[in-house]
C-alpha cells in the first residue's frame, strides 16, 4: 500500500478527483487528502496560512492592475500582462506596429525558443520555456528580429489568438534536429520557410 497522499484544496468552482477507487468531488471552501486506495475525506479548508496569503496578495496585484501591456494585448492575453510589464518593455515597429521585447534575464546571444524544453503532450511537442515570462510569447503570437530592437514578440491580432505548441520551423538531418521561430506570416514546409498565413507542426 503506498503512503502518498495529494492535497487538494478548492477555492472556486469544484474539483473531481480519480484513483483506483472512484471519484470524489470537492467543492470551493474544502479539501481533501487523496490516497492511492482511499477516496479520501472531504473536510472544510483552515484558515489561510502565509504562503497563501502571499499568493493572494500577488494575484490580486497581477490581475486588478491592468498595467502598460494590457494597452497592446488582444482582451484574450491581458491575464498576462503583469508578466509583459515586469519583464520587458513595449517599442513601435514599423511594420508590426506596438511590439514586446524582453530586457530581463537575456544576453546578447539570446534568442526565443532556446532556454527551455520541448516535453510530448497531447500528441505533439510543446515547448516550455525557462523565462518566467515565457508561456504567452512562446504559445500566442509570433517573434521576429530587428538590428534596432533585437528579437521581439509581434501579439496576436483580436478575435485571431490562437494557442500552438510553438510557432517554429523544424529542420531535420541525419545527425540532428533544430528549430527556428517563424515571423507573422511565415509557414514552415520541409524546404524552406515561405510567406503564408498557417502552420503546421510535424509530429
């Protein structure tokens, strides 16, 4: 018999939890401590502690200051403006318009889609990136580079924001396997990048 045991507590909403046994579900304002073969009891949360009131506290900061960035992201990505405004700054590009570029954390040879992993999820690879700013950057938009600016991530137009594993092209040879990020517009085909309007990942 195994003496692990997850923790689950609800704040909103409900949760269903599932092992060998059933399910349990477990509404906002209770918890439970799950076993491999028990289904747990459901008990009311204790008070908060400081870790949460800290999480609190920062959540209340992120989502109740809209920030800069919320002025340039479609209404879809403005959950993560906090990220966009501790993490870098807005310029004007000349043919993007408004654009996000990073000034934390980065070096002269630093470029998107290299600090990080590709992990297999829900049948493809999608890219996780050690920035803490980088899961908006990295799933939403695209990035593209400037002499002026350096690299820079272009958001997503309105009602056109679309969540991928990674916007980049893969190249492939016997010896080994890279990628490269694709600008607005870009399409990977196993020849070459070429203007167009989608992408396709290979599996």
């Amino acid at each position: 018999m195994s003496d692990r045991y997850t923790d689950v507590s609800v704040y909103k909403g409900y949760v269903e939890t599932e092992n060998q046994i059933g399910n349990t579900r477990v509404n906002a304002g209770s918890m439970v401590s799950l076993g491999q073969n028990t289904n747990g009891e459901v008990a009311p949360m204790g008070p908060p502690d400081e870790w949460e009131r800290w999480n609190k506290g920062r959540n209340d900061r992120i989502y109740v200051s809209g920030g800069n960035s919320s002025r340039y992201l479609p209404a879809e990505l403005r959950v993560y403006s906090y990220d966009f405004d501790s993490s870098g700054r807005w310029v004007q590009d000349r043919e993007y318009g408004y654009v996000w570029t990073p000034t934390i954390v980065i070096g002269v040879s630093w470029s998107p889609y290299r600090d990080g992993r590709w992990i297999w999820r829900g049948d493809d690879y999608v890219w996780v990136g050690y920035e803490p700013w980088g899961w908006a950057p990295y799933h939403y938009g695209r990035w593209s580079f400037r002499a002026n600016i350096g690299w820079f991530w272009v958001p997503p137009i309105a009602r056109e924001v679309y969540w991928s594993p990674g916007y980049v092209g893969w190249v492939r040879t016997n010896d080994y396997v890279a990628w490269v990020p694709l600008a607005p517009g870009e399409i990977y085909t196993d020849a070459a990048i070429t203007a167009g309007t989608a992408l396709t990942l290979p599996t």
